[in-house]
C-alpha cells in the first residue's frame, strides 16, 4: 500500500521522513515549554507561568501546521511518540537558559529542512517551511530577551523575582 500511495504525493521519502522529525520536535517543544509552565507556576511565576502556557499552544499549532502540510501534499503524517521532558529546574533563569538553547535547535532543525528540499528541488515544501524560518529569528529573540532581563533586574532583591515575573509575561506582546 505504500507504494501507492507513494505515486500520489510529491514528497520525496527523505523530505516525508524530515518533516516527521519536524513535527515530533514541534510537539517535544510543547511539552517542554508546559513543564516549564507548570514549575513557575508551582514556584510563584504565575505571570511568566502563563507567557510559557502560550508558547506551549504556539508550538502545539506549530506540531500541526507540519502534520496537516504532510497529510495535504499526500504524505503519511505520523503521530509522534513524545518521550518524558524535565520537569524540575534549579532556577528561575536556567529555565530561559533551557528554553533559548530548545529554540536555538529548532533553529538548526529547520535550517536543515530548508538544506533538504533545496538538494532535492522541492520548492513547494521550502516555500511552506520559509514560514518557520521566520517564527523561528522571533522565537530566539524572545529567549534571548528573557535572558537579557535577568541581566538588567537583580532577581535576588527583594521585587526582582516579582518584576521579573511581570516583564518576561509581556515579551512579544
């Protein structure tokens, strides 16, 4: 039956297999970012909590938008396994550490994707996944801010976690 069905798509095996991957790293990206949500929320980040709880359905439409771009050019579109994710952290900052070096290697996964179909002339797939790319210099910007905030407020005086929380919660707005 795979071989019938694939004469009906114009994915390559390898562009089918890499878009797979995609989505699984998409939906591990959930989960991460939901267990990260639910340690600051446990620890008193309710605001930054709720930022994190956004990124989570963000990376969620993420998973989908691959899936369904498999299933609508013909594909097979598999459901990924997620494996376990961390879910304690030692610190406030080392979640935002973790989350910009998350994004940094979503980067390179999509950065490999657009290798991909450029060797293998599937302009369709690089066109859709051009969209990424673009998510993705936002993504890091983010991260990378949250950090630059730990930097700028003292989170060891009193109201730095406090101010903290409030300002990581309005990045991207």
């Amino acid at each position: 039956m795979k071989d019938l069905l694939r004469t009906n798509t114009s994915l390559s095996e390898g562009i089918e297999q890499i878009l797979n991957l995609q989505a699984k790293i998409e939906s591990e990206a959930s989960n991460k970012y939901l267990a990260m949500a639910a340690w600051l929320e446990r620890n008193g980040f309710v605001n930054t909590a709720g930022y994190l709880y956004k990124q989570a359905e963000e990376e969620r439409q993420h998973f989908l938008k691959v899936f369904k771009y498999i299933t609508d050019m013909g594909g097979i579109a598999i459901t990924p396994t997620v494996g376990e994710v961390q879910q304690e952290f030692a610190s406030f900052k080392e979640v935002f550490e973790i989350a910009l070096q998350n994004e940094i290697s979503v980067t390179k996964a999509i950065n490999r994707i657009v290798a991909k179909c450029r060797a293998e002339n599937d302009y369709a797939t690089e066109d859709f996944i051009m969209w990424y790319v673009a998510e993705q210099r936002e993504e890091e910007k983010n991260a990378r801010r949250a950090l630059e905030l730990f930097e700028l407020i003292n989170e060891n005086e009193a109201t730095g976690k406090f101010v903290l929380d409030v300002q990581i919660a309005k990045i991207g707005e």
